[in-house]
C-alpha cells in the first residue's frame, strides 16, 4: 500500500503522535556554541474538550468552536531517562482556514524561538509538505515538516532576525518502536509470507 502523506492538520497530529527520536545538526551565523545533537520528542494528541484547548484559543482572542484540535510536544535530550519536563511543553490548536484543513493558524501557547504565546500560518502544499511560518516580536521562523513513511520524518528550519538568518536547522525524526508496535509488525510480517 502506498505511503500517503497527512494533507490537513488533524491528519499531521494524529500521524505524528508517540515517541519519536531526533537527529539535528544545527547552524548558528554567530558565536553561539553549536546546539546539535540528539533528542526525544513526545508528540499527543489534543481534544476539543481539553481545558487547555479553549484557553489558548481565548488567549489569542480567537473563537473556540472554531478550532479542530490540537497536539502537545514535549522535548526531552535523548539520554535523559527521567519523566519529562513539563516546563518544556507546547500547546497547539489547530484553527483552520476552511473545510478543506490544508491551511489555517497554529496556536500556541509557547513559541519555540521565543517562550511567549503566538500565532502562525500553515499550509500543505500538493507534495505534503507542511510549512510553518511564525513572525516573533524581534525575528521571523520558517519551519517545513515532512513524513517520508508513517515512522520518519524530516523537519528543517530557519529563523531570520531583523539583520539577517540567525540559523538553520536540519532535523531526521524516526519513531520509537515499543514492544507492542513490534509485536504488530513480526505479526503482519508474518501473515504476509504465509499468503
């Protein structure tokens, strides 16, 4: 069966949900000391009905019902086993534009450049690429995101400060297997050579 990309938000959410390890090499054109490295990131879903929802979406002045949903995304270094840091946590809700979910807004409660509350623009193009656009108080983000298959992923980014590109960053994500999701593919592996 083809691999079919996500093309609206809610599909991106839901495809991106669990666990999920990051490879990034980051390129900084100051004197910033280099920020590559290894990283885990969780990646849930958010409900309509979740308190957090709503009040993002206040925050920003924006209607709640017309929100779809949401994802929370939290960062964790790769070789840090302790429960996740909750600090580290952002909130986003999906306003889209139309029907269709292939453009709208972002909510969140926590900028990634900046740690303040912000509103970007998305869109997917026909290739699935999904661009993420994020102007801050002082500088301007561009991220684009793309799945390659259902368990990897590539993300690149770039923030432009007023006097030109601050840095960019490269990012190659693969989801983590849990025993059960292993279990899953010996099992249909399985059923497979046996047709």
């Amino acid at each position: 069966m083809p691999f079919v990309p996500p093309m609206t938000m809610m599909e991106f959410f839901s495809k991106s949900e669990g666990v999920w390890f990051t490879q990034r090499t980051v390129h900084h054109f100051d004197t910033v000391p280099d920020q590559s490295g290894e990283s885990k990131l969780y990646v849930g879903a958010i409900a309509l009905d979740d308190p957090r929802a709503k009040a993002i979406c206040e925050s920003q002045g924006i209607d709640p019902a017309s929100a779809k949903g949401g994802a929370s995304f939290m960062w964790q270094e790769h070789d840090d086993d302790q429960e996740p840091n909750l600090d580290r946590v952002a909130i986003l809700i999906d306003v889209p534009d139309d029907q269709t979910g292939r453009s709208g807004k972002l909510l969140r409660n926590q900028g990634y450049v900046e740690k303040i509350p912000v509103v970007s623009r998305y869109w997917f193009g026909q290739d699935g690429i999904l661009t993420i656009d994020t102007e801050y108080e002082t500088n301007q983000g561009q991220e684009r995101c793309w799945f390659m298959t259902d368990d990897f992923r590539v993300r690149v980014s770039t923030v432009r400060m007023m006097n030109g590109v601050y840095l960019m960053t490269y990012c190659s994500e693969r989801r983590y297997l849990t025993e059960a999701n292993l279990a899953e593919m010996v099992q249909h592996n399985l059923s497979r050579a046996s047709v």
